[in-house]
C-alpha cells in the first residue's frame, strides 16, 4: 500500500518521513488540466491517536505530493478529510500591483511569484515562449496564475503543480499509445456529444464575394453522420492584377486564389478537425472493470493528466485523439478511478472559497543557490527509506513498489542512459543523462558553467530584474535601461544617467547653424529641423528677428518680466522675491467695429486693484477701478487741458467740468454742461 503522512502545519521538513496514516480506509486524490487540486482521506477514531493530528492547518503527503488540511468532519467512528495542494497556500499571498510587461512565461511567472506581499517557497520554470503583457491589482497569486486575464489564459500552456515548484508548460503530458473504444453509454461511462461547432460541407468566400465552381468543398466523413452539416467561411484570397508599378510576383490569378481556397479547408479538416464533433468522455473505472467493455478501456488506468489517449466512437465510426483532462487517482490502490477525456478546459473550472491558514516559512538568505542544491542533494540520497531494487535484462529498476506496473516513482538505469519518472514505469523521463551526450532536467544548478555555445530563450537574474530574451532581443536591467522590439522603444529609467563621456564613438547632434549644411554661425534658419528639440539663446542678444512662443520670460526666477503667463494675455512684472509688483493686460467691450468700441487698458496690483486707461470715440480717461481711488500728488499742469466730472459722473444730467480761465484771472472756471461759468477757483502761487 502506498504511503500516506502527516506533519505539522508549520513543518518545513518534508524529506524526513512524518506519522504514518496506515489505517485509512480511503485516500483519493483528484486532478483537473489547470483547474482544482485536492485530496479527501477518510481515517478511523480509534485504535491509534494519528487520527489527532488530522487538523485544519496540517499537511498529509500523498504520491509523492503535500496537501494542506482546509476542512475536517467527524462521523460514524471515521473523520472524514478534505484537503487542497499546497499550491494553494498563495491564495493568502498578495499581489498589490504586479505587472509583467513584454516577458515570455517563464519570466512573468516568476516577476508574479517575486512580487508577492510576503516571501515564500515557491518557485517557478516555463518553456511559454509567447511574449504578452497582463496588470494584477489586487489579487492573490491563484488568481494571477489561473483566473481570468490571467498568466494562464494571456500566455497560455497546462500547469503542473510539484509541491513548491509550479511549472508552465506548452503541453503538458505525452502520447503513450494508450487507446480507448466505446460505443453506448454503460453505468460508469457517460460519452458527451456536442455537434454545434461541427462542419462536414463547407462553402469557402473569398474577397469581393468569390466562390469555387464547385461552391462546396466535403468532409471525407461527411457520411458518418445523418446528414452534412454546412457552414461558410470567409478568406481573404481573391484575384490581384498586376498594374503598374508591381512585379508579377504580386499579382494572383483567379485559380491561384481557388487553390488557397481548398487548402484552407483541407487544413480546416485535417489538422482543425472541424468535422468531428466535441466529445467528453467520464470514465468511471471501479464501476467498468466488471464489464465486457472494460477491455477497451482498461489502458485508461495508468494515464496521467494532460495525456493524449486515441479514441474510437464505434456509433459515429470516427477515430480522434482526446485529452485527459481530470484523473481521480485512488493513492492506496496506486490506481485510477476516474478519468476525463475531452477538450482542454481553461480557467480553474471552480470558485475557491477563501480559507483562513498560516504559513510560517524559513528562508535561508545566507545560503547559495549551489549551496541549497548540495545540501538537498545529500539529505534525499542519505535519508533515502525503502524502495526496491530489480535487475532484469539489460536494466535496472529502482521502484517504490515491487511491480513495475504499480511503480510510481522509478529510476532506470541502462546500456543507453539514467532516468527518472514521476510517473512510472513508462515515463515520461523528466530527469536523465543518456548516452548520447544529452541532459533533461528542469533545473541545473552548478557553480560554473563552461560551454563554447550555449542555446537559451531567456537569460535572467536569480531575482528577474535582469533579464535578457534572445529570441525578441528584449532585455530589462532593472528597469533602469528596457528595450521593447515592439515597440522599437529604448526606455530608460528616472535615476538613469547617460553622459557623451561614457559612450564610444557617440553620434554628432547639431547644436549651431553651422553644423547644419556648412552654413555660418549667423545665418538665420526658419525651421529647425525634426532632430533639434529645443533651443535656447545665453549671455548674448536679440539683434533682430521674431520670438513666438506661448509664454516669454526674460527669467524663470527673481526679478523678470512674463509675457502671457497662464493664456492671459497679460504683462506681468515680478520682483526680485518672486513677489508680483503688478500686471498690465487689456480688454475689448462693445458689440459694433473695434474702433466704435471701448478699448480698455489695466495696470494691475496682485490684489486686483488697478488703473484702467480707456478710450471711446476719441476720448481718454483714466478711472480706479475695484473700489480704489486715485490719488495724485505733486504739481498737476492743465495748460490747454479740461477737467470734468468733478463730483459727478459723465452720464448725470446736470454734469460740469472745470476749464483753465484764459481772461487773465488766473484761475480755474466752472462751467455747466452748457459751458456757462458757474464760478471761479483762483490760483495763487
């Protein structure tokens, strides 16, 4: 019987072997392609105290994988066990805001598992090479690997889930040969058909509406089914003349584009399947092993998730490949008990309920990588328990059971090479050294690596902020100097410093008329070209020439003179304590010409009083406005000048002003609006 542990929440250990659960009566495990992970266990209350330590927080190993108890329920002499992957664990992780920009899978799942709120002992490794962008805000690393927009629908692959090592990969399982029959639905076995997306006959449109002669292009199983199925897709082949100016290259007859016609639909049918209808089979094995069907199914009970399986559908008369996309394995029995077949599910396939846990890890930051390496080397080989040896012809077979058909975990070793298996006997073989000169591995770790090529996706730092893609050319060092080939953008970051001292052979910028066309340094040009951002003109003058801009300063600080400041339309004079002394602007009312209105001109203090300066109908006068008042001191000359409104505003009726008196008396009339003297003011000296 394979074993089954437990240890203690906080246990970091798992190498060493914990409790033994040998008195479980039930220990199953159940599986879906990037979807749930989980265990349920059933054990008895008596007899042994192990049962005690079947707790919400501990963790049972089972096949080789850690599973962290989430739910506990005690019945009828048994406590029943639910348990999830210790994958699981990062649903109580965080990322704040975590965003993977222009990376491969490898890289972004790692930038993810970086990037968390707190460490932890996951670790991650891709062969994705699709190169995407995707934001997480505010989720946990679950959400971020499996939910929606997330690492595994932007960048796609199947997830494998090895206690803390996640991998991505592109397709996840092997074919082994295994094959299946069927033909009516049996108790344990439900065939699901889905004839929705299926075409047999299909009518391919090219541009501007074109059509074969033939119009309909057949399914060779066309009649495998009750009658076609038809469907119309469009290309984008039509017919190209050849006109002036291209090669005839270019051009596209109209059976030229007839021909991509059928080969598209070829295509459609041979390598899209488009003809075979969407089928999911459960294949519930305890239930079929007693049947006469149980013969074409049997090879169902050594498959592993994300296998291909070859499938006959004796009632359709089509054969096609299926994936396993869920197996429920049942640990004690080392065997299947349930499997699904069918189309690879995106998506985690469920809701996690959130669950309330607590993850102690212990990091060793002193340590190496080559260190860490060395020392779990040397505790799996020293305290390696149990096992079985076989020699037979030409090999031998390391197990962790005597029969090489139940043999989950093997080691084999040959004229041909060493390998090893996590899933038994048939591999695939993730680990091995063979005797062509080759190593697979997923993780290599050495002190120094000599090689005279070496062939790689990404090269990356242990902590992924360096990183350089060789097959984009991308590369990030630490988001100080990025290169995007999408782009074509060199980006560089806030506290990046580039000087001219530290480039070799640096390009040569224009920076005076004389670099442009040899031409002299006081020669004017209208237009700076494309490649001359801004310019600005010091210690010297303006000799002559327009300024146009915006804004004009004559400083950007202290005592200076602002033209236009804020779309104002405004002279403003500053002192030399940043202060506003005051600001001149203008304005036009009136609704006739510009020369009927009243043009008014302000000089302005910061608090808003000012002087305003108006002429109407060629009339001046000066007015306060903002309730000020206008003060004047010193000696005021009217020589051949009037002063009105004395008192009393233009407008009233009864308004008068006060004219020099030219008769000789030295004095100052007022007169009526009539111009009738009203009485004298005399000046004396």
């Amino acid at each position: 019987m394979a074993k089954v542990e437990v240890y203690k929440s906080n246990e970091t250990d798992f190498l060493t072997n914990g409790p033994s659960l040998i008195d479980s009566t039930l220990c199953v495990i159940e599986e879906e392609l990037n979807g749930k992970y989980t265990l349920e266990l059933e054990h008895p209350i008596f007899g042994n105290e192990r049962h005690l330590l079947l707790v919400e927080g501990n963790i049972i190993k089972a096949s080789g994988q850690l599973f962290r108890i989430h739910k506990t329920i005690g019945s009828l002499g048994y406590k029943q066990v639910f348990a999830r992957h210790i994958f699981y664990d990062l649903l109580h992780n965080f990322l704040e805001d975590v965003r993977p920009t222009g990376l491969n899978g490898n890289n972004a799942l790692n930038w993810i598992l970086n990037n968390t709120q707190y460490p932890h002992r996951f670790i991650g490794v891709s062969d994705v090479s699709t190169i995407a962008t995707q934001y997480f805000i505010r989720k946990n690393p679950v959400e971020a690997i499996l939910g929606a927009d997330s690492l595994s629908t932007r960048w796609g692959g199947e997830l494998v889930r090895d206690n803390f090592i996640i991998k991505l990969l592109r397709v996840r399982g092997a074919n082994k040969g295994a094959k299946i029959a069927y033909g009516k639905n049996l108790l344990g076995l439900e065939v699901e058909r889905d004839m929705d997306s299926l075409a047999t006959r299909i009518m391919p449109v090219g541009k501007d509406g074109l059509l074969l002669p033939e119009k309909y292009i057949d399914s060779p199983l066309i009649n495998n089914y009750a009658h076609p199925f038809i469907k119309t897709v469009e290309f984008d082949d039509g017919v190209i003349e050849a006109t002036e100016g291209e090669s005839a290259e270019e051009a596209v007859t109209e059976e030229q584009a007839f021909a991509s016609m059928r080969q598209k639909v070829a295509d459609m049918y041979e390598l899209g399947k488009v003809d075979i209808p969407y089928i999911n089979i459960n294949a519930n094995l305890v239930l079929l092993e007693n049947t006469e069907e149980y013969k074409d199914l049997k090879h169902l009970v050594k498959v592993d998730l994300g296998d291909t399986v070859s499938c006959t559908d004796n009632p359709l008369n089509i054969e096609f490949e299926a994936k396993v996309i869920r197996v429920k394995k049942d640990v004690l029995a080392n065997r299947n008990v349930e499997v699904e077949l069918g189309q690879f599910k995106k998506g985690i396939g469920e809701t996690i309920k959130d669950v309330l846990g607590e993850v102690k890890e212990e990091l060793e930051l002193n340590k190496s990588d080559l260190e860490k390496a060395i020392n779990r080397a040397t505790e799996l080989l020293t305290n390696a328990l149990g096992g079985y040896v076989i020699k037979r012809a030409g090999e031998i077979l390391i197990m962790d059971t005597e029969d090489p058909l139940t043999a989950t975990e093997v080691w084999r070793w040959s004229l041909k090479g060493l390998g090893y298996s996590g899933t038994g006997i048939d591999g695939p073989y993730r680990l091995a050294i063979t005797m062509d000169g080759q190593i697979v591995a997923d993780f290599i770790t050495t002190g120094t690596l000599n090689a005279q090529l070496v062939k790689t996706g990404v090269l990356a730092s242990k902590d992924n902020s360096v990183w350089i893609n060789l097959d984009s050319s991308d590369f990030n060092f630490k988001d100080q100097i990025v290169w995007n080939s999408v782009s074509k953008k060199l980006i560089l970051g806030a506290d990046t410093v580039l000087s001219w001292a530290s480039i070799s052979n640096p390009p040569n910028i224009p920076i005076k008329a004389s670099d442009i066309g040899a031409l002299p340094n006081t020669t004017q040009i209208p237009v700076l070209p494309s490649y001359i951002q801004s310019t600005y003109i010091s210690n010297a003058e303006i000799r002559s020439g327009t300024i146009t801009g915006s804004v004009i300063k004559t400083s950007s600080a202290g005592k200076r003179i602002v033209l236009n400041e804020s779309n104002s339309n405004s002279i403003r004079v500053y002192s030399n304590n940043d202060s506003l002394a005051f600001i001149m602007d203008y304005d036009i009312l009136g609704t006739g010409t510009e020369s009927e209105a009243e043009k008014r001109v302000f000089l302005r203090t910061e608090n808003g009083h000012a002087l305003k300066l108006m002429s109407q109908n060629a009339n001046m006068s000066i007015q306060a406005s903002g309730g000020s008042t206008i003060f004047i001191k010193g000696n005021v000359n009217f020589t051949d000048g009037r002063v009105r409104g004395v008192n009393a505003p233009y407008y009233a009726t009864n308004w008068c002003y006060m004219d020099y008196d030219y008769t000789g008396t030295s004095g100052v009339s007022v007169r009526d609006k009539d111009g009738n003297v009203l009485g004298y003011i005399k000046l004396t000296h």
